[in-house]
C-alpha cells in the first residue's frame, strides 16, 4: 500500500532499482542428474577439441604467411634493393577503409556496390 | 571384472582404424564399457521424459526431471566427433612406440569416452585400474584433494621430519581397520584421526595406488612407527616399530594389503618381517602417532631380518635398503579404557603411569648419569 | 570504536593476544590449497565453468560475426600490414638499479626510470604470436548528479546495464574535494568492463547503428590514447540516444548519462592500436590547429 | 659486427643482380573480395550454439515486465494478452512432472518464453496499410523505417545461376580474381619496367611493387574499382631461374572488375575453386595465403 | 666547558685571535623558553627496563623470560613463545641460543635448546629434539588411582556408554539364542562347543554387515579374526604349543568356517538363510523384479498383495537396503496410477461425488490441461 502511494518519480526509481536487481528474479539452479551431466561434459568437451583444431590450423597458416612474407622481403633485398626500400617504408598514417564492412548474418538487399566513382585524384 | 594378471595388457597389434571405435570392443579392453548397463539407454540414446532418468531413485522426483533444451541431439554430434578424433589416435597406436608413450597415446584416446567419464565419476571402487585412462583420472582426483590433505596432516602433525626426512607422494595409501563393528572406525580413516585401542587391535588393511603403470616385480615395504614412546632415561622419546612387511609384490589393480592376503599363510611367512602391535599408549602419556611409511625398494628384495633393537632408526633402515619414500598415512591413538585389555590380548605387561601435571626435568643427555 | 569492543567467539580478550604470527617452512614440495579441504561449502569450490556450479554461465551462445572477421580476415592483414622487415625491438624506459655494490640497496625498490615515474613496454616486432587484439572495452560513467542525490547514479546503472547487458559496477569516490561537493565514499557513477561476446555485440551496435547516426560525429581524435595502445573517448547523452536499446524506450529514461569508453588493446602502442580500431569500423579524424 | 658483414654481402649481391639484368621482376595482384555474410557453421557448431543458447535463456533472469509495461497502461494489457501467465500451482492439483515454481509471473524451472506486443508505429503502421490501395504500399515498403524485417536469402542468384564472375556469389566465402589471357588462367601478374633499364641511384626510376599492382589493374580492369591496398610489403615470392613474382595483397570494397580488352577473361573464385582452375604445384606454393573461409 | 676552557687557554696564549676591542667569548646566553615550567618537559617516563634478561648459553626454566621489548626486534625461535607485549620466554629448561634462520634472513631468533652442546637452528630435515617431561608414579596405589581418573568429559559420558554397551550386548545374546535354535534346526545334530562357534561366527557376521561389508568379505574377516585371535593366545602361552595352535585352525577353518560358508549367511537385520553366490543373487534378482513386474503391476493392489509384494522385495540376502527402498517406492506406491483397470468411476460427478469415489485433478503437461478423475477405493494401497 505504501509502495503504491509514492509520488511519480519516486516510483520510478523504484522500478528501476528493482528491474537491476536479482531478487526473485533468478531461475532455479541447474541439477542435472549423472547422465545429463556426462552428457554436457562431453558436449563441452568436444567444443574444446574443435575449438583447439580451429586455433592450431589458423595459427599455422598465419606462421606459414609471415614466413612467406619474411621469404619475399629477403628475396626482394637480394634482387632490387631500391624496391626493398619502397616496399619496407613504414606506412604509419595508413588507416583501414571504413568501407571494409564486418560480415553480417545476412546479406543487404544490394549485396555489392557496383556504381563507385573513381575520384578526381587518381585520373 | 578387474584382471589381476601382472602381465602388461593391450597391445595394439597392426594398423587398426575405425570410426565407431568406442562400440567396437574386439581390440579394446571390455573394461572401458559402462560398468551399470541400466544406465546405458539413458546416456548413449538419451533420456524418455516419459521415465525420467535411471539415475534417481524415487519414482516422483524422476518424473519431475527436465534435462536441457537439445541436449541429447547436441551429445549425438559431439559423440561422433570425439569418437572420430579417437579413432585418428588409435591409428597412431602401433607396437613401436614406447609402454609410455602407448599409454599416453591411450589415455588420449579414451579420456573423452562418456562412458569411461561415467564409469570413474559414479563407480570409482569398480574400475579396472589396469587401464591408464582411469589411472590418469584416478590421479586427478587423488591431487585435488586426498593429496593435499594427506601432506598437510603430515607437516601438521611433524610426522616430517620426525620419522623420515621429506616426502614426495606418488602413491595413494588408504587404511582402514575391517574387523571394527562401528561404522565410525570401520571405513577408511582420515589422516590424523584419533583412534581408541580397540578400535585397531587387528592388523589394518591398506591400499596401495600406483598411477604409473607398476614395473614387473617391483617390491614394496610397509613400515608401522610410533616416534613417540616415552624413554624415561633421557627424558625423551624413541621410536619402536610396530609392524613391518618387506618384499610385497604388488600391481596397479592387485594393490590391497588385507584379510585375504594375511589369511595365507605363505605370505605371513614371506613378507611380514614384524608381527603387528597395536600401540598401547600409558597413562597421561599424551597422544602418540602412528606413522605408516611405504617404500618402494628400489634394489630388489631385502634379505636381512629387522632386528630387535630399542629404538628403531626408520632412516637408517631406509637408506642402508636402499627403499625409496613415496607414501605415507598417520593416526593418533591416546590412554583410553580398552587400552588394557589390548595389553592383555597381546601380552604385554600393564602399563606405567605418569603424573598429570609436566615437571620441569631438563633434557639428561645420552651417556650421562642418570640423576634427576 | 576501541579493539577491546570487538566482539568474537573468542573467549579470551583480543587484547591479550600477541600480535604475532610467523609461518613456518615446510619440509615438503605439496602445494595446498586451503580453501579446497574445508568441507563447509563445497560449491565454492567448483570452478565457475562448471556447470555445477551457481555461477555457471553459458559462453558460446551465438556466432560471433566480430571475432570470427578479427580471426578470419583481419588477423592475417594486420600481419602483412605491420610487418617490417629486420626491425628489432626497441627496448623500453626500464626501472634502474641502484648499483651492485651498495648494502643500502639489497632489499630496497629499483629506482625509477629516467625521466618517467613508470617504466614502459618494450615494443617489439609484429609476429604470429602478438598480432594486435581488442581485448575488452571498459565504459566509465561519470555521474555528477549523484554527488549530490545518490539515488540517480540508480538510472545511470541501469542505463548501461540497459547498453551492454552487463551488471555495472558502482563506482565511489576516492577523496574529498569540497568546492566540488566530492565526498569520499560517495557514489559517483558506475562501470562496466566488457569481454568476449558482450564487447563484439556492443562494438558491432556502436559502430553500426550508433556513430553512423551522430552527425556531429567526425570520428575519434588522432592525438587519443594511453601511449600503450588503449584508445578512450566520450559519448554525450544525446549521443546515447541513438543506442536502440535506449531509443525505443525513451520515456523510461527521461535523464541520460554520457560516458567514456575505452578500447583496450594489446597493440603496445597507440599507433597500432588506432589502425586496429580502423579495422574493426571505428574512424578517426586530425584535430586541425588553429594557425594564424 | 655480422650485421655489418651482411650489410656489405646483400649490396654486393643486389649490385651483381641489377647489373646482370638477368631477373624480371613482377608484381602479381592477390585480389580478393572479403566474405558478406558470415561463415556457414558446421552441423556441430550450429547445434552447440544451439544448446548453449538455450541453457542461456533458462539461466537468465525473470524479464522485469513491470518496468517496460507499466501497470494500467495500454501497452501492459496488450503484453498480458500476449503472455498468459504459467500454470498457476494449485495445492489441490496434481503435477506428476514436477510442480510449478512461479515467482513474478514466470515457472523458475524453465526458460522464459516472451512476446512482444507491437509497438505504437507498427500498429499504427497496419491501420494505414490497410486502408490503403496495394500499389501505395509497394511504393511505401522501400523506404518506410518501421517496415516488418524479412532477412534476404544467404543464397544468392549469382549463386543459383553458377555464374563465376559475379562478386555476388559465394557470399560466406573469400573470393579471388583470377585471369585468363593466353589460354591459361593466372593472377594477374603486372611486369616492372624500368627496372631492367638498371638506374638504380634514383628511387624516382622504379615504380614500387603495390603501385605496379595498382596501375596493372587499372589497365585490364578499367578504373571503376573501389580496391584496397594491404601494405606496400609483398606477401609473397614466386620464383624461378629469371623472374620473380611479387604478391601484392588487396581488396576491392565496391565497383567493379570490367575486361579492358576482348581477350581478358577473368573469374571470382573461392580457394577451392582456384584449385580447379590454377596448375598444381602453383596452387600448393600459394596455399597458405588463401583463406578457408 | 671542556671546549671553552681550551679556546680560553688558547687566546691566552696567542692575542692574534680577539676581534675588535670586545672580548670574543664575554657572551650571555638568553633564556629561549619561559621559565615557568611548560607541559612539554614534564612527560618523561621511567625506562622500561628492555633488553635481554639472560645471555647465550645461560640455562633457563620453563616461563622464564628471555628478553624485553617493544616490537620484535627478536623473535621467538624454538621451545620459546611471545607474550602480548612481545615479551619472548622459554618454553623448556634448557639453554638459550641467540641465532639467525636460513628461512627468514633479515630477522634475529632466540631460542632454547634442551642440551648444552645442542646448537640452533637444528637442520631442516633432521628429527625435532624434544623432551618427554612427565614423571613416573612409581607408588602402586597411586599409580592405579591416577590411572582410574577420568576427565569431566569422560566422566560425563560414561553412563551413557555403559547403556549403549548393555543394549548391544542384550541384542547380540537375544540373537545368540535365536541363531542357535535356526542354526540346529538347518544343519541338524553337532556337538554344544562346535554349534556354539557357529553361532559366534554368524553373530560376527551379523555385526560386520551391519557396517557395509558384503557377506564374502564378512566371512573371511570373521575367519581372519578367529585365526588371528589363536595366535595371540599361542603368544600369550595359553595354547601350549604350535601343534595344537594348528590343529585347533585346522578344526575350526574345516569344521566352522568352510562347512558354513556355503550354507550359511546372515543380512543386516540379523536373518539366517540359505547362502547364495553372488551370480545366484543376481539371478535370483532378476527374477524377483520379472515377477514383481508381471504380477503386480497395472493391477489393483490389497493388502494381501502388498504383503507379498514386501516379501518378495524383503526376500534376506538378496537387495540392499538402498535398493530395498527403491523397490517400494517403484511398487507399492500410494496411489495407483490412472490406468490401472479398476481404480477409475465411471460416471461420477465432480461436485458430488459418490461413497468411496475421491476426486484427483491431474495436469497433463503434453495438452496443458487439467483432467478429473473419479479414483475408487481400489486406487489407493492400503497403509498398515
């Protein structure tokens, strides 16, 4: 009843306090019993497994990229030096496009932009 | 179900390669099956909500169970990955490689299987402890706990350096007096619990787990101190020995020192190099330890007999035998009522009593006059 | 309040008790962990992955569009992007010592670096192992208001609850600074530190459907950072009002909260750390000096 | 000490190599058009995502619906209409499949399932929908903000149509340009010129590896192209006896890739299909750059 | 005064050092505080009286103190503690030892060692000396009296240990009779002494499964403790010699312990029945849960089938306790479930049910709706 009689504001912050807090809003705890929890054990297990797969086979191909790249510059030092320079010149104020869009789960209606117009600089 | 030859089981002979390898148990050991079959349909096929779960008891509370949201369909797939990844590692498995490198290749393949998960989380005390796969989970849980406790009663109580110097544990020893009709002393004991003289005047029955798979012929030695018994001459304490077994071969499943191997009567005569005393502790003697040392020997058997001396110096015999420390256990016992009539059994003369109260009496070195 | 009015289960006074307490060396190599022998509450000691456990939370609720371009796209670009060819590491302004031969300095704090009151990274060469990472973002939110009134930090907490799904931590003030009414102890705002799938969501709305809609907006200023590769600005509360979790509900936050947010990186420096938040979407703009 | 001698040791050679004239350098253009959409997830992973996401929601806390639906308002009664409340737990009912713990309008032993009433603009946007004519809705749809969101098909007609040199197609999936000038499907590889001319003491007289790539585009592509240059380090070498082949990696962003003369054909293919169409061991030296997705 | 005296003779001697025509050191010192006595020069305090109250190598008795100070400019080291103004003091009677410790090098220890030529810290690893410290009592009288003390918590205890001993031992001779008459009655004619060590072999057996061990195990420890008993006796010099020893084993393992074995066996509520090997109580479980299943579920049950229900699940030797429990619960559940035939009303009316109909309102959790039924007598087992 006195909650009820609260001026406006007040029961704002009420509703606010308690749509932050926890009390009466938590499930019931998780008891599986022995076979459900072996199950998810498993099914965890396995995440893992794959997810250790998936790290190894992308870090050796990123090892096998910079030994690539290391192999180029070498390479490239050896052949042209003036080259070398140009290609080893630190690029510090180079920024990524902010055309180069994250994937999304779905594409966009015009799934690629076909009308880009070259600017004045490069002509 | 546990074998109890020594021989070294499961060799992979050949290339071997299937992807439905945790069915298939012409190559593998029988023991890696679930141990339980009516637990068998809920796990691997998936729980009928109509039944609920073998695994509770009451009937109502079965029927009020709810597993998670697709979990049996998200078991199925991840069955059949980790069962894929297993059969890659059998396919490593041939008879080149290594004992340990075959057991690391086999814990492996196995440590995924639900079912061998099942069998080491719900009936520990049935598992095949020839496989490395339950050894390794077997350590696992050994390390998270009994382990540490086991140390710190050991540090607590001085049981190091008292006895013997140091200790690196690698090995599980377990005790427990069976013919105790109270449920209170008859199960395993804790590590410095207080026990009365009843309660042990029978020889304890002791369990001890290797996790590295245990050589051919290897040989164990059990010593039972007490370092504190009261030596009034130099007012200080000696160590008795209270019980002694050398030579005793023992496996990774085959590792209980108990009724049933006292019982024979061959090996009493072979490997118990001191008959069993219980302590008897005297009156106002405060608590005395019980310190049960194992050892493996690491040069063959023991040939001499342990002798009678006094005091028994536990360092002395473990370094001129040369016998390697790698488990220990404690108990405490005090002057109680039963006491006597242990005396008695075991035909030992009554014993002293002292003062309550601790008199101020320096230490009398050793050789000097006895003059208080 | 005296030591002696403590009240314990004790039955000996506390003040008869010696302040003293030593440990002593152990004769074997065991590490123990404590907490782990009692038996009083067993559930604490099951890690919080664990499904048994009360704090248990999924992790891997959804595909995680973010991570998987960083891992997928970014990662190996970032490498080419940054390699460069023979460089070495270059050592960083170290804490110095005081000398070998001074029995003064034996147990005593190095001195600190030349010029500098904390020593700094070494930065060294990118290389598979250390390619930059966005490891988090914090959000910091300041609330002046609550100061004077602490119920309104109340609306601030939930305003970034409401943002990043995440709980907020209360922040409270450390001094006292009495022309500005700062009193310490007092509630002054909130924070919420972001990891993992609720950093890429939050970074995912913010640079999709937020900054895009703040015209004002030019990007983040060039000169920003920590020097160690950690990128900070600020959002204004009319610029949170384009979050769409606020937007829909605006009656129910009447009063908004700006915040600074804080993009931390294991760039090493913030020249790295800048062309790795270009990479993710976030863009960035040269303050132009007034010249006259 | 040897870092001094190596110094001296790759001038000499690089002298004796740019004074033999013997190596053509060239830059090859490793174009790719980043994935659109992302990775189609495997059987496994979609389940586990599945299964986690569900144990999620049935951890989560009771939606605070008082908040958002304020009591007495329109909006509470619509949200009340669309959730009934859980099975209410009569003492006088038997629950042979566990009784109900309902706290704040939701059963604690299972996941909260919500709908969500339509907001004011969505109602208000029906009412006018259906008192217009159908031909002021279609021209309505394209640009109305609150429209209903019908996600589009990850399968694309590109796709449907097999046709390899769309940028359409493929859209979970990294794509590269390939070329094909004289029968043979190649990068596209752009030669330096003035190199072999052999004035090395002006940085002016060679064009750097990324500007080649760059220029050598234009050229057979047209100048539409929207494209983005990694860095200005090759990411690679082929090499034989005489040539050596740069890498050069970038990414186009928008435009197009128009055939500048009758004879240029080229393709967007995925790392796969590159192996269909580039020779063998060509395929396995590039292998590692290539993405798997 | 000493300074200026030497710089008075000085001048005295050499002129060259006065300044000007006033006398270098004519100088009056001026008063800097006021004479009155302030509050700052009256708080001094006694000494304390700090400091090491014994030397190295002086002997100390127990409680003796060993140093005073504030802080711990020296901590206690071994067979010494620290008081509450960190005052160290000996533990023992012995020597006190000034030293410092490997394990903690920046601090100073004292301690007390308990002989003279004992140095300290003594080694890590080595055994700790230490000293008994208790006095025998030599006088027999005094020595039995002290020996019949009990502590209050004993003592306290004592009469309740008593009771629960008496029950024990009344429970365990109330078996003894009732296993000697079962026991006659199964394995027909036998001498009084070798009937009276079965029965005291199946009432160890009883005892030892009561605490969990299976019946095997109970058997041979049994045996075991039999065997082991003689032995003592052997030790002890009340058997004569080792051939009687051993024919007194021989006797009891063939006549006692193998003859009952695979006879004999006993649960934990303190039933004789038949032994069975583990595989035979497989099988016989197999087979009692078959009949359990075909004759008594989906049928009504009274109290007639309720008590062989029990009987069969209460069958001795066959289920654990646990298991047991289970069993009851699975087959003699309180109410019927709905389609057992018979335990339903046909027509009944909710709101005025008939004699001997009660109404159940069951959820159905697949519909999501409450159904009524009408259960008869029938439907509910009869509670005893």
């Amino acid at each position: 009843m006195r909650i009820n009689s609260v001026n406006a504001s007040t029961q704002r912050v009420v509703n606010q306090l308690s749509a932050l807090s926890a009390s009466k809003k938590q499930p019931k705890l998780l008891n599986l019993c022995k076979e459900d929890l072996i199950k998810h054990k498993t099914i965890t297990n396995a995440w893992n497994v794959y997810q250790r797969k998936v790290n190894e086979k992308r870090h050796i191909q990123l090892n096998a990229q910079y030994k690539s790249i290391h192999e180029a510059m070498e390479d490239l030092k050896q052949t042209s030096p003036q080259l070398y320079a140009l290609a080893n010149k630190p690029e510090k104020k180079k920024k990524f496009p902010l055309d180069m869009r994250m994937p999304t789960d779905y594409p966009p209606t015009k799934p690629w932009v076909y009308n880009y117009e070259p600017s004045q600089k490069r002509k | 179900m546990i074998s109890s030859s020594y021989a070294r089981p499961l060799r992979y002979l050949g290339r071997y390669y299937s992807t439905k390898i945790w069915s298939d148990f012409s190559k593998r050991s029988e023991t890696l099956k679930l141990i339980d079959p009516k637990y068998e349909k809920d796990l691997l096929q998936g729980i009928n909500p109509d039944q609920g779960p073998n695994s509770l008891v009451q009937p109502d509370r079965r029927l009020a169970y709810h597993s998670p949201v697709a979990i049996d369909e998200t078991f199925k797939l991840a069955y059949e990955y980790l069962e894929g990844e297993s059969a890659k590692i059998y396919a490593k498995i041939d008879d080149k490689k290594s004992v340990e490198e075959t057991d690391r290749l086999l814990v492996k393949a196995e440590q995924y299987n639900p079912e061998v998960l099942f069998n080491i989380e719900n009936s520990p005390t049935q598992i095949d402890r020839e496989q490395p796969v339950y050894r390794k989970y077997l350590q696992e849980k050994w390390e998270s706990h009994d382990r540490m406790l086991s140390m710190q009663r050991l540090e607590q109580l001085h049981v190091i350096p008292d006895t013997m110097p140091t200790l690196d544990p690698k090995v599980e020893v377990k005790v427990k007096f069976p013919h105790n009709t109270v449920l209170e002393f008859s199960e395993w004991i804790e590590p410095g619990t207080i026990l009365p003289a009843f309660a042990v005047d029978k020889p304890p029955t002791i369990q001890i787990q290797e996790f590295d798979r245990v050589a051919e012929n290897s040989l164990y030695t059990v010593l039972l101190v007490n370092p504190d018994t009261p030596d009034l001459e130099t007012n200080t304490f000696k160590t008795t020995l209270q019980y002694a077994l050398t030579n005793v071969p023992l496996s990774n499943s085959n590792n209980v020192v108990g009724t049933a191997k006292l019982l024979d009567d061959d090996f009493a005569k072979q490997h118990v190099a001191r008959e069993y005393e219980p302590l008897v502790p005297e009156k106002n003697a405060q608590l005395q330890r019980a310190c049960l040392w194992v050892f493996r020997q690491s040069s063959g058997e023991i040939k001499a007999s342990i002798g009678e001396e006094d005091n028994f110096d536990i360092r002395e015999f473990a370094q001129s035998n040369s016998l390697e420390a790698i488990g220990a256990h404690v108990w405490r016992q005090q002057f109680d009522r039963s006491v006597n009539q242990v005396r008695q059994e075991y035909g030992l003369p009554n014993g002293r009593v002292f003062h309550r109260v601790r008199k101020a009496h320096p230490v009398i070195p050793a050789g000097t006059s006895n003059v208080v | 309040m005296s030591r002696l009015s403590i009240r314990s289960f004790s039955s000996s006074p506390i003040a008869s008790k010696v302040g003293y307490s030593t440990v002593q060396p152990v004769h074997h190599l065991i590490p123990i962990k404590k907490q782990t022998l009692g038996k009083r509450f067993p559930e604490l000691n099951i890690p919080k992955d664990d499904i048994r456990s009360p704090q248990y939370k999924p992790k891997d609720v959804y595909q995680d569009r973010v991570n998987e371009y960083y891992q997928n796209v970014l990662k190996s670009d970032l490498l080419l992007h940054y390699y460069e060819h023979d460089s070495e590491a270059v050592t960083g302004n170290k804490a110095r010592s005081w000398g070998e031969f001074s029995p003064y300095a034996v147990y005593r704090r190095d001195r600190k670096p030349k010029g500098l009151s904390r020593a700094t990274r070494d930065i060294k060469p990118v290389t598979p192992r250390n390619i930059p990472e966005l490891t988090g973002i914090s959000i910091n939110l300041y609330n002046k208001a609550a100061l004077e009134e602490s119920w309104i930090n109340i609306s601030a907490r939930l305003q970034l609850a409401q943002i990043t799904n995440v709980k907020p931590k209360v922040v409270y003030n450390k001094s006292n600074v009495l022309p500005w009414k700062v009193r310490q102890g007092k509630e002054c705002g909130c924070k919420v530190e972001l990891e993992g799938r609720d950093m890429t969501r939050f970074l995912s709305t913010l640079v999709e459907l937020v900054l895009p809609r703040i015209r004002t907006f030019k990007g983040i200023k060039d000169s920003s950072g920590d020097k160690s590769g950690n990128i900070t600005f600020g959002l204004s509360p009319e610029e949170i009002k384009f979050f769409p979790e606020i937007e829909n509900f605006q009656e129910l936050f009447p009063n908004l909260f700006g915040f600074h947010l804080t993009f931390k990186t294991n760039a090493g420096t913030d020249e790295r750390a800048r062309t790795l938040l270009t990479s993710l979407g976030l863009p960035f703009y040269k303050e132009v000096k007034n010249v006259q | 000490m040897w870092k001094s001698g190596l110094r001296k040791y790759s001038a000499a050679a690089s002298s004796t190599a740019s004074a033999g004239n013997s190596t053509s350098i060239s830059s090859t253009l490793l174009l790719t058009r980043n994935p659109v959409i992302t990775a189609d997830v495997s059987k496994f992973e979609a389940q586990y995502y599945k299964y986690q996401n569900e144990l999620w929601k049935r951890l989560m806390w009771t939606f605070p619906s008082w908040f958002y639906y304020r009591k007495g308002t329109i909006s509470e009664q619509a949200f009340r209409e669309l959730n009934p409340g859980p099975v209410f737990n009569n003492p006088n009912i038997e629950f042979p499949r566990g009784r109900p713990v309902v706290v704040h309008q939701r059963d604690r032993r299972f996941k909260q399932e919500l709908k969500l009433p339509k907001t004011y603009k969505e109602v208000s946007q029906e009412k006018k929908e259906g008192g217009e004519t159908a031909a002021e809705e279609e021209g309505a749809k394209e640009d109305n903000l609150s429209r209903q969101i019908v996600p589009n098909s990850r399968i694309t007609k590109a796709d449907e149509s097999k046709d390899l040199a769309s940028l359409e197609r493929q859209l979970s999936r990294t794509l590269y340009l390939i070329i094909q000038e004289n029968s043979k499907w190649t990068l596209p590889t752009f030669k330096e010129e003035q190199v072999a001319q052999g004035d090395d003491t002006k940085d002016s007289s060679v064009t750097p590896l990324h500007t080649l790539a760059e220029q050598g585009l234009y050229k057979i592509g047209g100048n539409s192209i929207n494209y983005f240059n990694v860095s200005n380090t090759p990411c690679h070498v082929h090499k034989s006896e005489s040539t050596r082949e740069y890498f050069i990696k970038s990414h186009i962003l928008s435009g197009r890739f128009v055939p500048q003369s009758e004879s240029i054909k080229f393709l967007w293919l995925t790392k796969e299909e590159l192996g269909e169409y580039l020779e063998k061991d060509y395929y396995k030296e590039i292998e590692h750059l290539l993405s798997d997705i | 005064m000493s300074l200026l005296k030497s710089i008075a003779d000085l001048t005295g001697k050499t002129k060259t050092l006065s300044i000007g025509s006033a006398p270098y050191f004519n100088q009056v010192r001026n008063a800097t505080k006021r004479a009155a006595g302030s509050r700052t020069n009256k708080n001094d305090t006694a000494g304390r009286r700090l400091g090491p109250k014994v030397h190295e190598g002086n002997f100390v008795k127990p409680g003796q103190i060993i140093m005073r100070q504030r802080g711990t400019k020296i901590h206690p080291g071994e067979n010494t503690d620290i008081g509450r103004d960190h005052t160290i003091f000996a533990m023992e009677p012995g020597y006190v030892r000034f030293y410092y410790d490997p394990f903690h090098p920046l601090r100073k220890y004292v301690g007390v060692s308990l002989t003279r030529d004992l140095p300290l810290p003594h080694p890590h690893f080595s055994p700790r000396s230490r000293r008994f410290g208790y006095e025998q009592i030599i006088e027999p009288e005094a020595a039995k009296q002290e020996e019949g003390h009990m502590s209050r918590k004993e003592y306290l205890q004592t009469p309740e240990l008593k009771q629960k001993a008496e029950e024990l031992e009344e429970l365990l001779s109330n078996k003894r009779t009732e296993f000697k008459t079962e026991i006659s009655n199964k394995l027909g004619e036998s001498t009084e002494n070798l009937l009276n060590l079965i029965v005291e072999r199946m009432v160890n057996i009883y005892q030892l499964s009561r605490v969990g061990q299976s019946i095997e195990e109970a058997q041979a420890q049994v045996t075991f403790n039999y065997i082991y008993d003689l032995k003592l006796k052997l030790n002890r010099g009340e058997i004569k010699d080792a051939d009687s020893f051993y024919s007194l084993k021989e006797y009891y393992l063939n006549n006692v312990a193998n003859a009952t074995n695979s006879k004999l066996a006993v649960d934990s509520t303190g039933t004789i029945f038949d032994y069975l090997t583990p595989e035979q109580v497989q099988i016989k479980q197999a087979e009692i849960i078959k009949q359990l299943e075909n004759d008594f579920t989906g049928k009504i049950i009274k109290l007639e089938e309720k008590r062989s229900i029990l009987n069969l699940i209460e069958t001795p030797g066959i289920f654990t306790k646990e298991k047991q429990a289970q069993l009851k619960s699975v087959f003699l559940p309180r109410v019927l479930p709905v389609t057992v035939p018979g335990t339903i009303a046909d027509d009944f009316d909710p709101k005025k049910p008939g004699k001997g109909v009660t109404v159940v309102r069951i959820f159905d959790d697949k519909t999501k709706e409450v159904k009524t039924y009408g259960r008869t007598q029938n439907a509910f087992v009869p509670q005893e």
